[in-house]
C-alpha cells in the first residue's frame, strides 16, 4: 500500500517506521524543517503507565498541572466536566493504561532490535513532602493496586538512599516507587526512528504543508511548501534545527495533489483546515508546556549531583527526568500561550533547586516552551476517522512520549487489515460528535 503521513513528531515517526516495517510504501509530510520540531521538540518525555489514566480521569492529558495553574477558562472546564461524567469510564481508563503499557512495551523491543542509543532512564520516583499530601494521593494507589501496578512506598530515608542527590534541607515525608517508567529525549530518538525508517524505504519531505485532505477508495491529500514564518516557536528552535544537518527542501512550486491507499494525521493545531475538514476542530484546543534542560555539574567531591533516574514532585506536579548528564524538568501547562513575564521558568528553577541545589550549570540551561492538542476528556484520537481512507493518530496532549509507539504499532495493524489485540473503540472520534 502506499500510505501518507501528515507530521513527523513522535507519532508521526513511529507511525512511519511501522508501516514501512510492514512494506508500505511510506511518505511522510512535515511543515518544519526537521522531525520533532514542534510538540516533540523538548518535551518532558516520560512514560508512566501508572499516571495516564488517573491524570486522564481528572482533566486532561496533564489534569493536576493544569488546575495548578489557575485557568479561567470557565468554557474549557465545563467542556472537561462534561466530557467526564459522559463517559470517562472504567473501560476508558483501562483503555489508556493498556495503551501506554503497549507503548512503553513496544519502545523497549524497539530500542533493543534498533540498537538505539540515545538519553534515557528508566524508573519513577513520586515523591511526597508530607503527610497531608500522602493521604491525599491515597485513591492513586488503591487505583495501582486494583490496576496491578507494581509500586513500593519508600519512607523519606529509603527515598534518599535511592537518590543520594535529594536535599536534606527539603521537606521529604517519603514517595512511592515505580519501576515501570522511563524517560526520554524525544528529539534524539525520533532522529534515530527517522534514519531507521528511511532504511526500510519510507520517504520524507520537510517544509511541505498539507493543505487539504479529500477522503474515498484512494484518499487524496494536497501539499505545498510551507511557510516557516507562520509556524509556532520556529525562532526557539533555528539553531538546534541546523545542528541537525541538512533537510530536504522542496524546490518553489505550486500546490500538487497526490493519491494514496491511506492517509494518516499524525500532526495538527486546532486552527488547521485539517481538522475542520474532518469536523474534529471544536473538540480540541492547545495546551501549552515548558521545560528546563540542563547539563549536571561534574564535581569529583560530589558524584550524586542530580537524579539517577526520574521524579514527580507531587505537591507542584513537574516531573524531574535523567536525561545522560543533563536533567530536564517539565511541567507547568495551561491553555493560553505563556505571556512575556511569565515566571514559569523562574518557577522550574525554584523546584529544581529545592531538590537539588547547585546540581545543574545554569549559564548552559536550554528552554522551550511549545503547545500540543488536546481533547476535554483527555484520551487521544487513534483509529479511522471516519472518512474512507484517513486515519487519526494525534491529540496525545502531553503524554505523547508515553503513547506513540504503541499508537502507531496498533494503527499499523489496523491499516494492514490485521487485529490491534486491543480494543481501540474508546479513541474514535465518534465520541466527539
């Protein structure tokens, strides 16, 4: 078959490297000039099946983070509210841990057939400041235990043990430990799935913008160049752009339409004409994230600057990551697009700081902030899209790190005719109609 890709993030990646894994012959279109160049860019990159679905359950892709951060956005919570109590059932949330278990299962096997290396840790910390808050998470856990989610409850001492970097100055009433996680940079690893897919044939074209898609037996989708002006956040993301080396450019042209067997959407913004075709646009909005990454000092006096693996710092919901020697830290979402001013930046370094002090070479500390889409009630849009011959495989909101593998080798399956082996039905989008 040949199958086209709308965007080259993670989804978009993974997406092509299953298909042409399968034969396919795979086109994948992407507006930037680079795989990962926009929502896939810095983000956090962890995958913890643990957290998805009951951060799903409350708000959203990232729920805890986004009440934090004081939205008055009366109309996106009462879309959030209704999105729950219409059906944001048990079904859905085994759907998602079942999915972001398939992920994370789908990204080990890959990295070991592959031999990818690249910035990574495994494990997560959940730690607690105090009691209060500890009670406070205590429906988490009892959703753990009912789900068979391995997990230990370290007390303060266990958990310094564990992390000998921890400030003994910070408040610490203990934290809960789970193995299955991992963290990730999401740009290092969509280079290496890049290069690998292009060994099995699939084709990529860089500053290429669809610009219309038209459903039936042989789906049609019509491409011109894009124009980078207009994309978000590009003037962040020029210089680690070029570092990349070179990309294909098109040559000037007029918009060209060309047929395929399927057409998969991997890459959108709320504002796309895309998504309005498919009449998905309403349902959706932008959730805006940011993250701090930076290299770990190197003192021989000290060996435990920074994290060994990955922490949540429960009471401020920002996740800290071990990325090689540098340490990234992420959270801070909300639905408008952070203002000049804004201190959120300030605010990741406050709570990096109270962990590990000194850890970090701050002169050398690299930012981004970037927006990704997201559905009210929180679970992506995986499956047919209900027009003959396009397929859905976005809106993974801030968990795209901890579903795109396993997204993209269940639509795969699904596009080759074969059974998923999971029940994808609480991803259609019917469900936003």
């Amino acid at each position: 078959m040949e199958v086209a890709i709308v965007g080259a993030g993670l989804s978009g990646v993974h997406a092509a490297l299953e298909l042409a894994a399968q034969g396919h012959a795979v086109v994948v279109f992407e507006r930037s000039g680079s795989v990962a160049a926009e929502a896939s860019f810095a983000q956090g990159g962890l995958c913890a099946p643990a957290l998805s679905p009951v951060w799903g359950a409350l708000c959203g892709t990232q729920p805890l983070a986004l009440q934090a951060s004081g939205l008055s956005d009366a109309g996106w919570r009462w879309a959030a509210r209704q999105a729950r109590s219409k059906g944001w059932t048990e079904f859905r949330q085994n759907a998602l841990l079942a999915l972001t278990r398939q992920s994370l299962a789908r990204s080990t096997l890959l990295r070991r057939q592959l031999q990818l290396d690249h910035e990574r840790s495994e494990g997560l910390l959940v730690l607690m400041r105090d009691e209060a808050q500890t009670r406070k998470a205590q429906p988490l856990v009892e959703h753990w235990q009912a789900a068979g989610i391995a997990h230990q409850w370290l007390d303060a001492e266990a958990c310094r043990r564990q992390e000998p970097g921890l400030s003994p100055d910070t408040p610490l009433h203990g934290g809960w430990q789970l193995p299955e996680a991992e963290a990730s940079n999401g740009r290092e690893l969509c280079l290496l799935l890049k290069q690998a897919a292009q060994r099995l044939g699939a084709h990529f074209m860089f500053h290429t913008e669809v610009r219309a898609l038209q459903a039936g037996k042989r789906p049609a989708l019509t491409h011109a160049p894009a124009t980078q002006a207009g994309l978000p956040g590009a003037s962040q993301r020029r210089d680690a752009l070029a570092a990349a080396g070179p990309s294909t450019v098109p040559s000037p042209r007029e918009a060209q339409t060309h047929s395929f067997d399927a057409i998969v959407l991997c890459g959108a913004q709320p504002g796309d004409a895309l998504l309005a075709q498919l009449r998905l646009k309403p349902a959706m909005r932008q959730v805006w994230g940011r993250t701090l990454t930076a290299p770990l000092r190197q003192l021989e006096a000290f060996p435990d600057l920074g994290p060994r693996a990955n922490l949540i710092d429960d009471c401020h919901q920002l996740s800290l990551s071990r990325l090689g020697q540098r340490v990234r830290i992420s959270g801070g979402a909300c639905l408008q697009p952070p203002s000049r001013g804004d201190k959120g930046f300030e605010h990741l370094h406050e709570v990096l700081h109270d962990w590990f002090p000194g850890a970090i070479q701050s002169q050398q500390a690299q930012y981004w902030q970037g927006s990704r889409l997201m559905l009210a009630d929180g679970l992506p849009l995986l499956g047919a899209s209900g027009a003959e011959g396009i397929w859905l495989n976005l809106a993974h909101g801030g968990q795209g790190a901890a579903l795109a593998a396993g997204s993209a080798q269940l639509l795969a399956a699904l596009i080759g005719g074969r059974d998923p082996g999971l029940d994808l039905s609480a991803f259609g989008p019917d469900r936003l109609r």
